[in-house]
C-alpha cells in the first residue's frame, strides 16, 4: 500500500577547495550508514562516498525501505571537519560532524523537524531473511513473458512448475502498490518467492510477474492506475489458461493489498476463475481506506485533539483528490485546505504544527494529485466484489495498520453476501502485519527489522484452502 513519503533532498553549499576536498574524502571513500528514527518510522540511509576523475569528492544514497539505490547528490562538501550534501529539492538537509574514521555525528532535517542521524563506516549488517528459498529447487522454473497487447507493452516473469506430468492447477500473484518486482521485493524480503515456492511444493503452479516498468518489464507506471494493472493482470490471466501446463479450469488469483482489487476486478469479468484469495485487501472505498490508515498509524503518536484535526484535514483533501475536478483545480483546493489548517492551530497544536510544514504542503499536494492516487481515492471495490461466486479467500492480520482488519473485512463478508456467494471464508490471522508478518506494533518500520518474510501459519492458510477448493 502506497505511503505518503516525505521527499528525499538535501540544501547545503560548499566553501572547501578541490584539493581540500580530495585529501579529506580520500579517508571518506566508501559506504557510510546509519538508520533515521522519525514518529513511527525507522529507515536506514547509506551514503556512498567516491571522487570524480578530477578529484571532487562524489556521493549517491540508497534508501532500502522506499526502494532508493544509488539516487545522485549533487552537491557533496566539506568544511574542515563536517560533511555538507545537497540535492536542491524537497527541503531537506544532512550536516554530520566527522567524530573519527569511521564515525559521522550528525542530523537530518526535515519539514520543519531535526532527527539525529549519525552515520557508521562500511555497509550495514545484511538482514537475515532465513525464508528466502535457494537452489536448486525441486520443481521447474520458465522464464516467460506476456503480451498486453492493447497496452502495447510485455511483460516479464516466471512460471513455477511441480515436477510430474499432467496439467496443474494454478495461480497467479498481484503485488501490492508501488512498482516492484515478481518477487515483490520489499526491505530485504521476497514474500512472493517466498510464497511461490510454497505453493509449487504444494503441487499449484505459480505465475508472478514483474509490474509495468519494472524488471525486465515493459512500460511505464508513472501515469497508470489501478485499472491499467487489471489490464496487465488481465493478460496473465489470458496467457496461463492457455499455457500447455495448466489445467484451465483451476486458474485462481492471490492479490495482496491493491493486488487484491486487481484479482477481484479480473475475477469479476471472467466468472470462469477458479478461486480468489485476497490478503489484506481494502473493500471500503479508498478515502476511507486512507483516512483509517493515517489514524491507525498516528493513533499511538499524536494527542487525541491533534489526531481528529489531521484526519479532518487528509479526509477533505482526499475527497478533492477523489473528486472529478481538473488537476489543477483539484491541487489548488488542496493546498487552500491545508493553509486554512494551518492557520487555524492553536498554541496546543504543537505537533501538527511541526508536521504541516511547507514542505510537507507541497509533499501531500503533488502526492494525492497523481493518476494512481486519485483513481484509488474514488475507487469503490464493493461492486467487484459482489460480482465473486467462485470460492474467496479473505485474510487480514490483527496488526494490520494499513488496512485494519475490522472493518475491511466485515465489507468484503457483506459484499460476497450480497453476491449470494456461499463459498467464502473470511479469516483474521492474529498478530500479523499487513504483510502477514509476525509483528510487535504492526507499524512499518518493523518489515525491514522482522526476520519472518511470511508467517508460516498465512502460508499454510492459504495452500491447505486452495488444496480444498480445486481437489
């Protein structure tokens, strides 16, 4: 589920010579890392220090958790014993003192805000990801690709297969927003290798595909929408019927979060589809959605009088995202929302204050003016699925912040009711995250630091259901 991410940038200015610059940053060369704690969020940040041929001291950054590896900074200084970056954009910046070789003591300024940063020398510690499965695998793998011929593009992905002959039942994986990867490849996790390779042992084969614009996909998802991915999921669905392999009356689809809208969407146009299974998918519409993702999340951070400002605040500026209005006008009323906000604060409103900065008033505006959040805003996934009579699977974990349990839920039972389906189930996995994780808070700074990629009970869940449904 996508998040509303402050910008990554950094203001500074250099006074050093080149010379200076290549005797000091000759003792800098190399990665630097440290990890940022801001409310609700850890993320870690490594810098990586090199010279040009000329000798000015260069640097790029990775951030792992937002899927940054190797972005440019274009200004890179010292003065005498500090570390100055620089990218002209977002109103961030990063000054560190050097404490010793392999030490930097420094903050992060953002929006207003100062969080220490400090940075260690050398890569950081590799995450175990114990799940993560390796080769050789006891069953066969196919490099495949799929047309989607009216949007021009192909895309990319694998094909599991389970040894033997005969044709298998099979499903296809839809990843959750953003643009990722077939493996869905999220902090040092892969959930859907993960998961791929437990059904194939189960005896399902398993198509997952890179998104448009990922991989070795092709397109380009800046300007698509959810319903562009149905087109693309559309396709696969079309391809794996057909595939010599697979029996074609046990195709079903596994989607987790917007994954989800898009296998029921699918399974609502093709009444042939064999089973769905929906991991954390929302079935309220997306302002709502939205609304209690902020409040779950700002909930354990914020005083009960701030909380309910801020939601008012994100609830009417979602509803002008969602609305038909251009989007200029759209930008424009958001933006006056925010304003007004912010001049309504009052001494107590400390907090918000702090996070309705400037910066993060051009943030939430050019984020919730996109084609994809717009679309999501408005989009009502009740009337899909009220179209399911085919056997769905629903799972929510108890920890879910993103799309909390209770009440997603609860709509998606009422939907299948009225679509006379009586060949559901719906489950809450207890004390798992949004991305079925065993979890603490729930919060999403925990995926990267949670060495589980899936909980083995969501994993047996959902093979043991799927087993049950196509025997």
């Amino acid at each position: 589920m996508k998040h509303l991410l402050l910008l990554i940038g950094f203001f500074l200015f250099s006074t050093m010579t080149p010379m200076a610059q290549q005797s000091t940053g000759a003792q800098l060369a190399g990665a630097w890392h440290g990890v940022l704690e801001a409310p609700g969020s850890k993320v870690t940040i490594i810098f990586r220090l090199g010279s040009s041929e000329s000798g000015q001291l260069t640097a790029t950054m990775d951030v792992p958790m937002q899927g940054v590896k190797g972005m440019p900074i274009p200004v890179v200084a010292l003065k005498q014993d500090s570390l100055y970056l620089s990218i002209p954009a977002g109103g961030i910046a990063y000054v560190g003192k050097i404490a010793g070789p392999e030490n930097i003591v420094g903050h992060w300024k953002q929006a207003g805000m100062a969080f220490p940063l400090d940075l260690g020398k050398g890569e950081p510690t590799e995450a175990r990801r114990p799940q993560t499965p390796t080769k050789p695998y006891p069953y066969e793998e196919q490099e495949v690709t799929v047309e989607n011929k009216g949007a021009g593009i192909t895309l990319a992905g694998t094909l599991s297969l389970p040894n033997g002959q005969g044709k298998h039942p099979a499903v296809i994986l839809f990843t959750g927003s953003g643009t990722q990867d077939r493996d869905m490849g999220l902090m040092g996790h892969k959930p859907f290798l993960v998961l791929a390779d437990h059904l194939t042992r189960q005896g399902f084969a398993v198509l997952r595909l890179d998104d448009r614009g990922a991989g070795k996909s092709g397109g380009n998802s800046t300007l698509a929408t959810t319903q562009d991915f149905v087109t693309d999921a559309q396709a696969a669905y079309t391809f794996l019927k057909q595939h010599q392999r697979i029996n074609p009356k046990k195709v079903g689809l596994l989607g987790i979060s917007e994954g989800a809208l898009i296998a029921s969407s699918v399974a609502a146009a093709n009444k042939d589809v064999a089973f769905v299974v929906l991991m954390a998918g929302n079935a309220v519409p997306g302002v709502d959605l939205l609304v209690s993702q902020n409040e779950a999340i700002l909930k354990p951070q914020l005083p009960e009088r701030e909380l309910q400002k801020y939601l008012n605040l994100r609830r009417a500026q979602f509803e002008v995202a969602a609305s038909d209005a251009d989007v200029y006008e759209a930008a424009q009323r958001i933006r006056t929302l925010e304003q007004e906000a912010k001049a309504s604060l009052t001494d107590q409103d400390k907090q918000l204050q702090l996070m309705l900065s400037p910066q993060a008033e051009n943030a939430v505006v050019a984020q919730i003016t996109t084609p994809w959040m717009r679309y999501f805003l408005a989009y009502d996934p009740a009337p899909a699925l009220r179209q399911l009579r085919m056997p769905v699977l629903a799972l929510n974990g108890s920890k879910d912040l993103q799309v909390p349990a209770a009440p997603n839920l609860a709509a998606t039972e009422k939907a299948l009711k009225a679509a006379g389906n009586k060949r559901y189930t719906i489950k809450v996995l207890p004390g798992l995250n949004h991305i079925f994780q065993t979890a603490d808070t729930g919060q999403v700074h925990e995926y990267a630091t949670i060495e589980e990629t899936i909980a083995p009970v969501a994993l047996e869940t959902i093979s043991e259901w799927m087993k049950g449904v196509v025997k």
